[in-house]
C-alpha cells in the first residue's frame, strides 16, 4: 500500500470508527476475535461476516487501524473493541463468560466434532505467522482446526472466519431473527 494510500485509509477507518460508537451488537452470543491481522483486506471481509451471521462484537487484538473498505458499511454495525494484547482481550472475555476457542492449523479438536456454548468466542490468527501465542499451551482457551484435505497449509484467514461463524450459527442460530431478504424479494416480487 502506497503512503498516501495508507493515511487516506487511515482517516476512513477513524471516520468510520467514529460512525460505529452506536453499533448494536448482532442477535447472537458470539464474538470474534482477530489476533494481530494484517491491516489491509481480511479484516474488513471479517466484519461483513460477522455482521452477516449476527456476531455481538469483534475483538481486535495488536490492531491500530485497517481497511474498512473491504467490510461495504458493516464496520459501522458491528461492536469492536480493541486490545493491545491477546491476555488483556482473554481476561476480559473470560470475565464476561465467554469460552474461548483459537482456529490453530493442525492443531485441537476438528470444528465439526465441537458444541459451542452460548457465549463463544473464535480467535483468529495472522495470516502469515498465525496465533500471538500457543492455542494449544494456553490456560482456558481450547484449540480447534478446520478439516482439510488439500495440500495447501491453511485457509484464507476470512474464509475460516466465515465457516466458524456458520459452525456457531448452525448450532444456536436464530431463524426467527433472520433478516436477509430472499431472491425474489431482492427483485422485487412479492409472494
């Protein structure tokens, strides 16, 4: 990203972060949690899923600042809190109720094979190193994997973002708090 690229992205993401005071957390008891992500497109993809699958807030962790453009308006909708670092964010989710699960490569149970509690909170790690810290060492968080069956070393850091959040929903989702509008409502027919 060019330097004059970065400060116009920049002052849009404080812009935006201004707008998104008023955000309302999502109709579902789960959070997602972004360890140190690189600023420039996932997060926002992130934010479009989450706002989607009616996540309550996203945890940023290590994370000053990204590219709201990517997220198409559901930065502002979507709670953020951030935090400076991964045990600042876990003490206070552990405070809050939450049971912590980190998406770790290899590593943990298999996302199919686990039965979210209500209030669930999905780290997410930096797409080149991973987590900031061992999920699999770490006191009070449980390490999961997404199946593979390629050769490729993971998935898109939004991409798994997005199946956690389906894995949640398909588990405790609210089909009567289910707003998006069906094929035919968007061209206009009615029933």
């Amino acid at each position: 990203m060019s330097k004059g690229k970065t400060e116009r992205t920049k002052l849009e993401f404080l812009r935006q972060r201004y707008k998104a005071g008023g955000a309302v957390p999502g109709c579902h008891q789960f959070v997602l949690v972004l360890d140190h992500l690189k600023p420039d497109f996932n997060i926002g993809k992130i934010y479009r899923s989450a706002e989607i699958f009616g996540a309550r807030e996203v945890h940023l962790v290590g994370i000053e600042w990204f590219d709201p453009g990517p997220a198409v308006g559901s930065f502002k909708k979507v709670p953020s809190k951030f935090h400076k670092d991964f045990d600042h964010c876990k003490t206070s989710l552990l405070a809050e109720g939450y049971s912590i699960f980190a998406l770790a490569p290899g590593q943990g149970t298999s996302l199919a094979a686990v039965n979210f509690p209500l209030k669930t909170a999905l780290v997410l790690g930096n797409e080149g190193v991973g987590l900031s810290f061992d999920a699999s060492g770490t006191p009070d968080v449980t390490a999961l994997c997404i199946p593979q069956y390629g050769e490729s070393q993971s998935l898109n850091v939004s991409v798994a973002a997005s199946i956690a959040a389906f894995e949640y929903v398909r588990q405790h989702g609210k089909p009567s708090a289910e707003t998006r509008p069906q094929p035919n409502e968007l061209r206009g027919e009615t029933s």
